[in-house]
C-alpha cells in the first residue's frame, strides 16, 4: 500500500508543497491564516479553469497555446457587448464568452483534426490571429472600471462565506470558487466516468491504436479544443471581474506559465498520463510560489528566477526517476 | 513536383509574392536601398534565434530558452561595457572592454546552453520542460541583476556592430550571413550535423549505430545558446539598451520561422 502511494508523482509533490508551506508558515506566520488562503483560491481561481483545458489537450497528446488568446476574446467581447447594449446581466456575459471560446476553439479543433496539421504550430498561429482580429475588428481600447458593467463588479466582489478579522472588518471566500469547483468536478467526471474521457486518453496513449479500436477522433479532437475555448471563455469573465478592467492586451503571454503548471502536476507532454490531482498541486505550487515569496522577505524581482528552479527541480525529480527506473528494467531483462 | 526542396521553391514563391506585392502598392517607399537596409539591420537578430531553434527542431527538441539566453548576456556585457566606460580612459582600452564584453557574452551563452543540454541528455528531461525551466531561471537572473531596469548608452565604438555599416551593406547583415554560412556548413559537411539529424528522426536507432546521443544534444544546445549569444550582441548594439524580457516576442515567431523548414 505504502510502496503504492510513493510510486506516484502526486505524492512528491504534495511533500514539497507541505514542507514549502512549513517553511513558510516559519518565516511568516500570516500564511497560514484563512484569509491568505480565500486569498490565494480566488486569485488563482481563473488560471486554475485554465489548468484543467490545457490538461486534456496534454491527455490527447496535443498542445494548445491559443487559449490565453481565446480567453481575452471572450471577455473584451462580452464586456463590449454589455457595455454597447447597456444590458447589465453577468450570464449574458459566460453566454457570449464563453460562446465565442467555443467557436474559436471550434477553428482550432478543424485546423488540427481535418488538416491534421501539428498542434503546437497551429495553436501558435492562431493565437497570434485571434489576438490580431480582436486587436483590429474589436478595438484596442481598455475598458475602465467606471465603464465597466455593475454585473462585473458585484460577481469579483461577491463572498460566499465571510469571517471577521480581529478589528472588526470582514473578509470571506469569493464566489469564485463555485465555477472553479464545477470545472473540476466536470473535467474529472469527463475523464473518469464518460467514454470520451477513456477516447482522450486513448488518442494520447496511441492515435494509430485508438483510430482501429475504433475511437472518433475527430469528434474527440472537436470536443478537447471547444471545451478549452469554453473553459477560456469562463477565465476571462472571472479575470475582469477581478481586476475590475479590461485590456485587450493582458492574458495574452501568460500561456507558458500555466503549461507549466501543469507539466509541474506530472502530465506528460507527450500524452495519455496526468492527473486531475497532480494538475491542482502543480497550481498550487506555482501560486503559493509567485503570491508569498513577498511574505518570506524575498523581493519581486526574485519570482520568475524561482518560478524556472521550482520546475527545474520539479521535471528534473520526475524525469531522473523515470530514467533510472527504465535504466534498471533495461538492466533485469539483460540479466 | 521539385522532389526534396518543394518546401524551399513554395516559401520562395511567397516571399516573391509578398516582395511583388509591396513593390507594386508601395513603389516609392518599399524599394528604396534605405528600406532594405532597415530591413536588413532588424532580420539578423531574429533570423539568428530562428536559426538557433531550428537546430534544436533539428535534434527532435526546442529551445523555449533562447530569449531568455539573450536578455541575460545581453544583461550581462552591457553591465561590463558600463563598468569600464564609466572608469574611461580611452584608446586602446576601449577595444579591450568591447572585446570583454563579446567574449563574456559567447562563454555565457554556451554555458547556458549546457545547462539545458545537461538536462536534456543527461536527466532525461523532454526538451520543452527542460527550456521553460530554463526560461525563467535565465530570465530570472538578468532581472535579479538589474532590478528589472534597463541598461543604456554603450561606448560609440561598439555601437558599430548593430548600426555600423561596410559601403553600404548593414554589419549586422554580415553577421548573420556569416553565422548561417557557418551553421549550414556544420549541418551538411560534419559528422556532428550528420548526427544531428540522426539523433533527430529517430534516436534509438542513432544509438545503435554508434552516436553519443547525450554529447550531440549537449553540443547541440550549446550552439543554439551561442547563437542566442551573438543574436543579443547585435541586439543590444542596435538599439543602444537592455532591459530583461527585450525580445520576447520573438520566440513564438522563432518557433513558428524554424519549424517551417
């Protein structure tokens, strides 16, 4: 049972996040405090939606860098569109989002799967096209937070669940942790329960096997890059909200970042192996990494260095085992 | 239809499309020896990080790292090139300090690119994992360096590789021709470049017939980060600064320019 457990990635990872958040808890004891940590979920809320999409393109083998793309679409679209029809209704808002990511997504899934063109350069190009349309059909101008519908600012301000602070003021768990919980729960009922899920990894594990056990590939294919253009569509409607304003030039440049996240998690970039589980400590890691190294006494100036370390020791661990365990079976058969 | 260099004719047909094209809506402005040579002196520094990558597509691998290797060295012989100017003595001296800082910007960038050699071959790691670590540890460095300010105004005489130029022929132009040439010669004519391809298309075989996979990768990306390396030279002595992250949107476009070879 114990030898199970320690074959996982998972459990690594979770001992590096317990002796990080020790270390930590040592330096600076306000990290262990609830609200650094309603903090730390609603501030990674969004990139962590993100998360799980770029996970099932990994799953089917594929590489998706458009999505920060298609996440600035859906929300410099749908805010525009509010603010033009003076509707002020925050469904409206994931509706046109997350619509436009779907069919945005949808262009990706026909490139790659009736082209079948490579996934990581037809990604790349199209993120650099949807960022140019939105650019030049939609417009360049960033949206203040007076112009910003009211349904925005309630929805980044909105607690599910608050607590006092010791003088009297409130803090509480934002409402963002309802659509972060929905997709986890969807993504890992998709992958685990539904026959799709076993297509993804299938596809991931061996195209040319899937295809004669009789897997549509192209049907999976359309649903992995509209379910991450739908997923992108959710983030950017919960980044305005946070921020409170739009420019269509922000997202765009972080997509390596949340890859990273994930391949941090111990999903292979070569398909058909990661987890749900693994992905969120791999969020988890990256997130307490950028958002308290200000709380050990450590300078912003230090965050991208320690961000490259941690997946360096990270992919570095993983990785060495994997060898020296190929290294000893390669050494048992050859007696 | 033309066998093995179909893919180079239909580039070349585009860009003649694409050079008719502005030929003939923009006569008096695109075919002027002044746009060529804009042209010229800004091609160099991003042809040279795509050619970097391309050798590392080469190798079945890809270098996330390389604009990450130029704002670092880039960082790093500004600083020596600031150090010694401020001390100015002038002469001689000069040429040592430009010298100094060319030389710290090579060592440095091949170092660079060991380490991601290093983790390539010898841990094991995927190359895309490997050169996104890499990426913001290098990054990292040049920011810690320099708080994340920029670094400006070189001595004038090093400003010469970026914007000089011999008649009319922009240096930086000379630069890149030089470095392809020489990058194309070890493709074709050496048994590394050779090699190279092998590990690339299909490396267990390549291990059987007797290739050191680990010391072709680890060279490998040691010239990538070399090309990074004089890649930053000229940028820097073209615009006459540094800041960290200088560049980064060239890597998309790199990856986009040398996997289309």
């Amino acid at each position: 049972m114990l030898k199970k457990i320690f074959k996982h990635n998972e459990t690594y990872l979770f001992f590096v996040l317990v002796v990080f958040s020790i270390v930590i808890t040592i330096i600076n004891p306000s990290f262990l405090t609830f609200e650094n940590f309603f903090d730390l979920i609603k501030s990674s809320a969004g990139m962590t939606i993100l998360t799980m999409g770029v996970l099932i393109v990994l799953l089917s083998g594929g590489i998706d860098v458009s999505f920060t793309a298609i996440a600035i679409a859906g929300q410099y679209i749908s805010a525009n569109v509010l603010i033009a029809s003076g509707i002020d209704n925050l469904y409206l808002a994931f509706l046109i989002s997350c619509s436009s990511g779907i069919a945005l997504g949808a262009i990706n899934a026909l490139l790659i799967s009736i082209f079948e063109l490579p996934t990581l350069i037809t990604t790349l190009g199209t993120l650099n096209v949807f960022h140019g349309a939105l650019l030049a059909f939609v417009g360049t101008k960033a949206i203040n937070t007076a112009q910003l519908p009211n349904c925005f600012k309630l929805f980044g301000h909105k607690d599910l669940y608050t607590l006092m602070r010791a003088d009297g003021t409130n803090y509480g768990l934002s409402v963002y942790v309802l659509p972060l919980i929905g997709v986890i729960i969807l993504t890992w009922f998709i992958l685990r329960f539904t026959m799709l899920g076993r297509g993804i990894y299938a596809i991931g594990g061996n195209k040319e096997a899937a295809k004669r056990a009789g897997i549509n590939i192209v049907g999976i294919q359309f649903f992995i890059y509209c379910y991450v253009g739908f997923l992108a569509g959710i983030m950017g409607v919960m980044h305005i909200s946070l921020i409170r304003y739009g420019n269509p030039m922000y997202i765009v440049g972080d997509e390596l970042s949340v890859i990273a996240a994930v391949v941090l998690g111990g999903a292979r970039i070569t398909g058909g192996s990661g987890s749900i589980l693994g992905t969120l400590l791999g969020v988890a890691m990256i997130t307490i990494l950028q958002k308290n190294l200000v709380l050990i006494g450590l300078s912003s100036y230090w965050h991208q260095f320690f961000i490259g370390l941690i997946i360096i020791a990270g992919v570095s661990t993983t990785y060495y085992r994997n060898k020296l365990i190929s290294k000893r079976s390669i050494a048992l058969i050859s007696g | 239809m033309f066998g093995k260099h179909s893919k180079n004719i239909a580039l070349f047909l585009i860009m003649a499309f694409i050079i008719a094209l502005m030929s003939f809506f923009l006569p008096d402005k695109f075919l002027t020896v002044v746009n060529f040579q804009s042209m010229a002196s800004q091609i160099p520094e991003f042809g040279l990080l795509a050619i970097a990558m391309m050798i590392a597509l080469i190798t079945g691998g890809i270098d996330l790292s390389v604009v990450s290797i130029t704002s670092l060295t880039g960082v790093v012989s500004a600083l020596i090139l600031k150090q010694f100017t401020n001390t100015q003595i002038g002469g001689a001296s000069i040429f040592f300090t430009i010298t100094m800082a060319i030389l710290a910007a090579i060592v440095l960038s091949m170092f660079c690119g060991f380490i991601n050699g290093f983790l390539i071959a010898n841990v094991g790691v995927p190359p895309i994992l490997a050169t996104l670590g890499t990426q913001g540890l290098f990054l990292g460095i040049a920011i810690i360096i320099t708080h994340g300010h920029g670094i400006s105004t070189f001595p004038e005489k090093f400003l010469f590789i970026g914007s000089g130029k011999i008649s009319i022929i922009p240096m930086p132009l000379i630069i890149f021709i030089v470095c392809t040439l020489l990058v194309a010669l070890i493709l074709k004519k050496t048994s590394l470049g050779i090699s190279m391809y092998m590990v690339g298309s299909n490396p267990i075989a390549a291990r059987f017939s007797g290739i050191n996979n680990d010391g072709i990768l680890i060279r490998t990306y040691i010239i990538t980060g070399l090309l990074a390396g004089v890649s930053s030279i000229i940028m820097i002595s073209r615009v006459n600064s540094i800041r960290p992250g200088y560049g980064y949107a060239y890597l998309l476009q790199a990856i986009l320019v040398g996997s289309i070879f």
